[in-house]
C-alpha cells in the first residue's frame, strides 16, 4: 500500500481518529483507482442467474466497487447507502457508519441489461489463446483453399481476353516449322542477260528460315515461251533480305514475279 502505519514501534502508539482515518483512506483509494480499471456497470462477480432470483455479488458502478444484494429479478438496479450511529464519549448520538451497496430495484438506478460481466483473468488468457489459434487455422485452410469450378456461382457465361502478345520463345506445344513471312518478289529484267543476282528485303527475321517459292510467269501470251526459260537458286540470307539467282536460257525478255515463304527451321 502506498499508505502506511509502522506499529513495530513500542512504547505504546495512542491511537486517534485520525489514525483511523488514514488507515481508510489508504485502502479506499487503492480500491478505487483499482475498480476504475473495469470501467462503469460491470459485474465483477456472482449475481448468477438463480430462475426467479438473482445471487449476491459484487459490482463496480462508476468507478466505485461495492457489494451486490441478490433478490427477486427486476430489470433495473438501483444504489442505497444504509448508515448508523455510534455513541460518543460526551454522550451525544451521530451518524457515523455508512454502507453502500447496490440491489434491484423497480425504478431509477440504472437498467440490468447495461451492466457487462467481467471474465476471470485465466479466462482472458484462454480466450485470447484459443482467439489466436483459431485465426492460425484460418489462415492456413485459406492459404491451401480451392473450389471446384463447378462450385463457383456468378461467373460469367463467356470470357473476352483482352488483346496481347507473346514472344515466341514463351509459347509451348509449337509446331516445329512455321510460316514466318510470306510475299511476291517482282524479279522482271530486261532482255540479252542470262545471268542476274536480286536482293529481296524482308521483315526482321532473327531465326534460322528456309525460302521456299516459285516463278511466276505473267508475259503477255505472245510471249509466254519466254517465261519458261529461267530457274532460280537462294544464298546470302540474312535476317533483313535474301539474294535471289536468276538464270535464263535464252536472251529474250521474261515478266516473273517470285512468290514466296520463309519457314522457320
């Protein structure tokens, strides 16, 4: 206690009433300010449910801790300070003694369904232990949990992907050959040069490709014998171009278009 009286002393310690007043006040302030702690309308305990009656207890209203006086059930408690007297040396009666307490009453006082039980500090521990568990198992279900499609509610009938790309390197299951480009090459020359080298440019092409293609011959008919005297051979791919050999057997003039694909390797 933070308030004290040394009776070690001998002697003979005369005991006053401001002796005793100390002593009160003492236990009366560190009861207070211990009782403060819980708040206001709290039952601290008993005052159990007894069918038509409630038990006796102990309670804090407003700070202040007193006992509880069980009775027959009503919806409101009330607080009452029973006081009594003592006889004094010069013969006179005062008022003295004075005992607070709360009970049940009928009107005034405060309304029953207000005050809050108070759980035992052992209880407080176990409900914060079994709190903290309980969110543990939560998160663990919830970082394992699934559902079957067939379980999902709401979801759309049809799903539109938004546009986006893919490097080719990310896809999987490709086919092994593709189509990289495709294009028509104009390769006309004019007539009396059997042999001629063409640069034909294509689009960035940073893999290995095979040119497959064909002459087309688009002379006028009076000279379609002479489309038919030439052959081709590729060389010098690069991933910007390729050159393009032609040869013909004769010196006449040739209309020929090249049509072709690059496939990648």
């Amino acid at each position: 206690m933070y308030k004290r009286i040394d009776f070690s002393k001998l002697e003979g310690l005369a005991t006053y009433q401001d002796t005793l007043d100390f002593l009160q006040v003492s236990y009366r302030e560190a009861i207070s300010a211990i009782a403060k702690a819980f708040g206001s309308k709290v039952i601290v305990t008993g005052i159990t449910d007894q069918g038509t009656t409630f038990s006796d207890g102990w309670v804090v209203i407003d700070g202040e801790l007193m006992p509880f006086a069980g009775g027959l059930k009503t919806d409101r408690i009330v607080v009452e300070e029973i006081s009594d007297t003592e006889i004094f040396n010069d013969g006179s009666i005062q008022t003295v003694y004075y005992t607070k307490r709360a009970k049940l009453g009928i009107t005034g006082g405060f309304a029953f369904s207000d005050f809050v039980r108070v759980d035992t500090l052992s209880a407080i521990s176990l409900g914060l232990k079994n709190l903290i568990t309980a969110h543990n198992n939560l998160q663990a279900a919830f970082n394992t949990h699934t559902h079957s499609w067939n379980d999902i509610t709401n979801k759309p009938s049809t799903f539109y992907p938004s546009g986006h790309r893919h490097d080719w390197n990310d896809i999987d299951n490709k086919p092994v050959n593709k189509i990289l480009y495709a294009a028509t090459h104009n390769c006309n020359r004019p007539g009396g040069k059997q042999d001629y080298i063409q640069t034909v440019y294509i689009p960035y092409t940073p893999v290995e490709y095979v040119v497959v293609g064909s002459l087309v011959g688009v002379s006028d008919y009076s000279y379609w014998q002479n489309d038919n005297n030439a052959f081709f051979t590729v060389r010098d791919k690069t991933s910007s171009y390729f050159s393009l050999v032609l040869q013909s057997v004769g010196k006449e003039n040739m209309d020929l278009y090249f049509d072709y694909a690059l496939i990648s390797k």
